[in-house]
C-alpha cells in the first residue's frame, strides 16, 4: 500500500515533468527531517522555477539542481 506522500507524487507527476527544466521527481526529506517532495531541475533559471510549486497536498516542495541527466 502506497503512504500519502507516494500517493501525492504519482498524481502530480506527470505535470512536474512536462515542465521545461526538470529532470526528476522523488521523495526525500528536508532539512528538519521531515518528507518532502524532491523535484531535480537541471538548473535554476527563474522562468523554471517560478512554475514549480511550494507544495503538494500540504507536503513541502523542494527544488534541487542536478544536472542534466543524461542515460548511460
């Protein structure tokens, strides 16, 4: 059985993907511990950024740079 936050991931998945800039979508946790949705980006230009919401669901989002993720 899928907890909330796995549940919360999966429905907005998709439409955190279709933005331009991002690479990923995952689950970790913040800086105090507590869940939060991860979504990588490849980096932080501003018209990315300012798509990409502060939270899902009441979960906090948090935005890391990563790259671009290229597969081997």
């Amino acid at each position: 059985m899928k907890s909330l936050i796995q549940q919360v991931k999966a429905q907005h998945e998709a439409e955190l993907m279709a933005i331009p800039g991002v690479v990923s979508v995952g689950i970790g946790k913040g800086e105090k511990g507590e869940a939060v949705i991860v979504v990588g980006v490849e980096d932080e230009r501003k018209e990315t950024l300012s798509i990409i919401p502060e939270s899902l669901s009441g979960y906090p989002v948090e935005v890391r740079p990563l790259g671009r993720i290229v597969a081997q």
